[in-house]
C-alpha cells in the first residue's frame, strides 16, 4: 500500500498493490466525521455516485454546512475499477444499514488500485489566492529542507548526533506545519480548533525559524480577530471567520500573553510597525462589526490584565488554571487566591518584550503609543519586585503562592508546601532563568535543584513526584488529582515543558547540557541515549513520555523506578502542541544563537566545545548563508564575527548569567552581502 500527499496538488492518494497471486477484490471503507462529531452521528451524509467516483456532501443545516456552501469531499477511481459504491451495508454479516456514516467501495478483482481524495470546500478562486503556482509548491519541502541544515564537525564525538539532529529537523518543520495549519495535531484527527497559546507559541517560533514574516503578520491577524472586546482571548478558537462566536468564553490566566508577546516578536523581527494600525475587529456577535487598530486591542488586553490582579498585589491571578492543564483549581474560592509563579514570568517577559519593542520602533514623541509601552513596562517591573518579595520562601522560588485571608501566603510547589505534596517544579524555574529573574547565584541554585530533583532518563520533569490520585475528589487541582492516565502532564515528563527547560540552559549558558536536552526529544537514535525508551516513530514529534505503569497507584509506588531508568517510557501523542515549531526556534536562536532583529543581527551561540567546526545553512538577513563556527572551551561568548573575509563590529548584548553574544549592525552587514554564496564566520569563546 502506498500512501502520498503531493504538494503540487490538494489531493491525497492511496494505491493499493497485489504483491503474490492473482487478482483480489477489496473492501474499502471510509468513515465521514463531518460538524465535530467524531463520525458517530447517526445520520448519514448525502452522497453522489458516479461511474468514477462518490461526492459526499454535508446534510443540509448542518455547520459544516453553513461554514462550506457548496463544499464537498470525493473519492474517485479509474473507470471499471470499481464494482459498487454503498453506504454501511458491508460492514455487517446481514448485510443491512444501521444508518452510519460510512462510505464502502468494493472492488472489481484487482492486481493494482488506487484511491483519490480531494476536497472542495471553498471556490477555486479562493484557493488560487493561497497557492502561487505549481513551481512555488514543487520546490516546498527541498526549500524547507534547504532553509536549515547542519553538518558536523569532522571527528567530533558528538558528531553523530549532530547528523541525528540535521535528519530530524526537515521532519520536526513538517510536524510543525501540521500543528500551524491544524493545529489539534494528528492525535486529534476528527475536530478541534486554535489554542490561543498554541498558536501562538509552535507557529510563531517556525515562522521565526525559517524568517517567514508575511504569513507570520498573517497569523497575528487572525490571532487579534479571536480577542473579546473586553480585552483577553478564549482559550481556543475557529481558524475560519464563519465560525466567530462559536469559541470559548473562558481562558487560564497564562492566555491573554501569549498574542502580546507573539506581537512583540514580530515586530522586534521585522520592524514592521503597520501592523499596530491596522484595523481589526473583536470577536463575539455583540462587537462583530466594531474594528480597532492593533493598538487598541494591546490597550484593552493591558487593562484586564491590570484588573485581574490579586486583591491588594500586583500579581497576576492564578483564574482557571496556566499552562499545566492538569492543575487546574478545584474550587472557586482557591483559585480566587492562588498565584501561579510561571504566570507571573510569562507576565514580566511579554510586557518588557512588548514596552521595549514599541520604544525601539516608534517615534518618542508619538504619546499614544508611548503610553501604551509606560503601562506595560510599570506592570512589568511592579510585579518583578512583588516575585522577589512575596513568592519565594528561604531562597527557592515557590511554583504558587495561596494568597490567605489572614495575610500570610502559603507557598505550593515548595519544600515548605504541606498541601499538594510537590516540593519542586521545573516551569517556574525554567520561566525565571530565561527571563532574567534570577541573580547568578539564584540561577545555580535553582538548577542545582533541577539536577537533583527532576532530572530523569528521559529529560526534565515537570514535578518532583506525581500528584496524588484521589480517584474522584478532588481537593486541590482537578484533572492532576482525578485523571486515570499516567500521561502528558500526569506523566511528568511532557516534552514542551522540558524544551522550555533547554532554553533556560541556552540563557544560562551551558552549551554540553543544552544540546543533550534538545538530543532527548530527537525521536532518531533515542534509545541509545536513554535504554528504557521502547521504540518509536522516528519521523515525528513526541509529545510526552510515557511510563509503561498499569495505573495512577502504580505509577506513586514506582516512580523512584521510573527517574532510574528501569521502568519502560513509551512516547504520548504524536505530532501535537505546539513542541516542534519551538524546538526549530531552539536551533537556530539559542544553540546556533542566530536571532533577527530589525536593526541588527543577535549572535550569541551556546555551543558544546566539541562542536568546533560545526556549520550550518540557513537563512540571514532574507538570504541563505553557510555559518561556520570556531568554539573554544567555554562554548558562549562572541569572540569575533566576519562576513566574506570582513570582519564585523559587535556590541556586547546584555546576560546576567554568563559572557554574552554580540549585536551586528544589519546595514553593515548588508553591505558585505555577496549576490551567492555568503559565509558568516563565528568565533566563540
């Protein structure tokens, strides 16, 4: 059997080969999931059969229907290669309908028959907007495969691994486009929508990766178009304009800076300060046709968010939950005093990313977007002093902080917490380091803790130990206390949490560990870095690992086993979150240290000394480049940087950890460009 999804056309095919023996007849059967029903509804889609093929429409008032006018999916075949076309009849022994929605198609006796599937949902017109020519879509995937490439140094014990790491990029790009144009992944194949923070996260750091800035300004759009007039965004929503209104009401409290910061991004990329005037409308049926520019929607944004914070703090509210969806509250009355550390990061990074970006690329007479950038870096630095004093206890940062009645604040998360049972967690650690809330010796003290406490075969995990299963009631946190799978966040070793982990080692600056965290979610040679990995797909992004553990009390009494290696980890769902796009970023701007900038070019690699002599292909400045590196003992710090033989000033960049990279003025640069073949060399310290 052969499988193809050809780029050149919006089509996929199946071919079906007899390999030994004469001719066969086949049953094929296709079940039709139309309107988010996951192919369970009971009334059957209409079809259209022909001599070459079966059209199958939505039922008529149907959303899909609504949302499609028109549209249609159909199977076609080669004339007299098929003897009937039916609905469910022959699944079953009596041959007769249950009414489901299945299309079966018998075969004429066969050595070689092959199946297409095309979709025509929207106009052709419509779609000739999204595909300029059939050259551009031929040479895709070679461009995508061309765009990054890494070639090891000759005779470098990591070498290897570095050949592992350039064989899974092209497929970890493809995982990540999966995600950016459905971005429920392939695990969930029969529905789903845009998570807010998803998007905002595996697109943004692909369109980074490979300098795609148009269809990044492309996504921002629709990003802003889903944010409530309020002022913050759903916890997911439609990617099509139809669907407006149909998305959630409700977000976690991480939610409403995942776009401020993704917007910040762009605009610090690519300088492209239109974007903050153009008009956009809100979402919801009551604002559907009130537009503001960008500008607007980041005022309103500021304003819940200053709004939202913990009575009588400056502290973000911990509300529905943050990024660890298995934390959410139990009951109304914690989550009204609960404070998520990680949040408060996420909240510190975005608001100085995006203040600084707007003062970096507006005129400092413009008033009102001056004030836009004093209200978030006031709120940003207000809730900086508030972590330091109020979230951490005898020196260690506290996951959460439960702001009580009396005053006093009791820290979850922490050696001192008497109410969960975890004593350590990674993203608040991680989150911190990366945004530069630690001192240095607050940073090795923090990942000294990592080492010991979270560390396993398989990377870093997201709590000390699991939560306690209490098989239904739920005191605390609601799916970590009830969930009968040990899994994703359950589990503990989910994968986005540990890459966020492997940033914090880049910022920090420790180049060997950096790149083994990166190596332990290569699905490409991982059993031979971590022996209790049963095989995997080699080609695919895992999204969490797994312990092979019969159940939740199996998992308590086993999970010293399981941090030793001697318990069987198997991978989580495949080509979902959004891990892959993120993982890209991580490449190229923090282990290559290669970051775009409007006005200058950041090179600031965290390298393993054994990579001296490494080179890598891909873009820079909007012209591919071969980038060749020299890396001397410590692996950071920019010693020199030259473009075709000229060499080009740097200034320092800013790191509290360790000895930073440098800023390339992108006109100098520029003016050393060749029109082919350009080499940027790279000494490090």
């Amino acid at each position: 059997m052969t499988a193809g999804a050809p780029a050149a056309k919006h089509e996929l095919t199946l071919r079906l080969h007899v390999l030994e023996g004469g001719p066969r007849r086949f049953l094929v059967s296709a079940n039709v999931a139309l309107d988010d029903d996951d192919g369970q509804e009971l009334e059957p889609p209409p079809l259209s059969i022909e001599a070459t093929g079966v059209t199958v429409r939505p039922p008529v008032g149907s959303r899909i229907a609504g949302r499609f006018p028109g549209g249609s999916f159909r199977l076609s075949w080669a004339a007299g290669s098929v003897e009937q076309v039916q609905r469910d009849e022959p699944l079953f022994v009596d041959e007769q309908t249950r009414n489901l929605p299945w299309v079966t198609i018998r075969t004429t006796p066969t050595s070689d028959f092959g199946l297409r599937l095309t979709a025509g949902l929207v106009p052709e017109a419509d779609r000739a907007d999204q595909v300029s020519g059939e050259t551009t879509w031929r040479d895709f995937w070679p461009g995508v495969r061309a765009s990054l490439r890494l070639i090891p140094p000759k005779g470098s014990p990591v070498g290897e691994e570095v050949d592992r790491l350039d064989a899974i990029l092209p497929w970890f790009a493809h995982n990540a486009l999966v995600h950016y144009l459905s971005p429920r992944g392939l695990e969930q194949f029969s529905g789903g929508a845009w998570g807010t923070r998803d998007v905002c996260q595996g697109p943004v750091g692909l369109l980074i990766a490979l300098d795609r800035m148009r269809p990044l300004r492309d996504l921002l759009t629709r990003v802003f178009r889903a944010q409530h007039s309020r002022g913050d965004w759903p916890q997911w929503f439609e990617f099509f304009p139809s669907e407006e209104g149909s998305e959630t009401r409700d977000a976690h409290g991480d939610v409403i800076y995942w776009p401020l910061l993704a917007l910040a991004e762009y605009l610090r990329a690519s300088g492209d300060t239109s974007l903050i005037r153009e008009s956009v409308p809100f979402a919801g049926h009551d604002a559907a046709h009130s537009a503001a520019p960008v500008l607007e929607h980041v005022r309103r944004a500021l304003a819940r968010i200053a709004a939202s914070v913990i009575p009588g703090t400056k502290l973000p509210s911990y509300g529905l939950g943050d990024w660890n969806d298995s934390l959410r509250p139990a009951h109304p009355e914690l989550a009204a005093g609960l404070c998520s550390t990680w949040t408060v990061a996420l909240h510190i990074e975005a608001l100085r990313t995006l203040a600084g970006t707007l003062r970096a690329f507006v005129d400092a007479g413009d008033r009102e977007i001056t004030s836009v950038a004093d209200a978030a870096e006031q709120m940003a630095e207000e809730a900086r002093k508030a972590l330091g004093t109020r979230l951490v206890f005898d020196g260690i940062l506290a996951g959460y902080g439960l702001f009580q009645d009396d005053g006093s604040i009791a820290p979850l998360v922490h050696p001192a917490d008497t109410r969960t049972g975890l004593r350590y967690g990674l993203l608040h650690i991680s989150s911190a380091i990366s945004s530069d809330l630690f001192s240095l010796d607050e940073a090795k003290r923090h990942l000294a803790l990592v080492d010991e406490r979270l560390i396993g075969p398989d990377g870093a995990r997201l709590f000390d130990r699991p939560a306690s299963y209490r098989g239904g009631p739920m005191e605390i946190f609601q799916r970590a206390e009830a969930a009968t799978f040990f899994g994703r966040e359950i589990g503990l070793m989910y994968t986005h949490a540990h890459l966020r982990y492997a940033e914090a080692l880049a910022r920090y600056g420790d180049g060997v560990r950096l790149l083994r965290a990166l190596m332990l979610t290569n699905p490409i040679g991982l059993h031979q870095r971590t022996h209790a990995a049963r095989p995997r797909q080699s080609t695919s992004y895992f999204t969490s690992s797994d312990a092979v553990v019969a159940d939740r009390y199996e998992a308590a009494r086993q999970y010293d086993q399981v941090l030793r290696g001697e318990i069987p980890l198997e991978a989580g769902w495949r080509v979902y979150s959004s891990g892959p796009g993120i993982f890209l970023r991580l490449v190229v701007e923090c282990l290559l240290g290669l970051r775009r900038r409007v006005h200058h070019l950041e090179v600031d690699p965290v390298l393993d000394p054994a990579l001296d002599g490494l080179r890598a292909h891909l873009p820079v400045a909007g012209v591919p480049m071969e980038v060749t590196f020299r890396v001397a003992s410590r692996g950071v710090g920019l010693r020199k940087v030259s473009l075709n033989g000229v060499r080009l000033p740097a200034e320092p960049l800013a790191n509290p950890y360790r000895q930073p990279g440098g800023a390339v003025d992108m006109t100098t640069l520029r003016r050393q460009l060749r029109a082919e073949r350009n080499t940027l060399a790279v000494e490090v310290a």
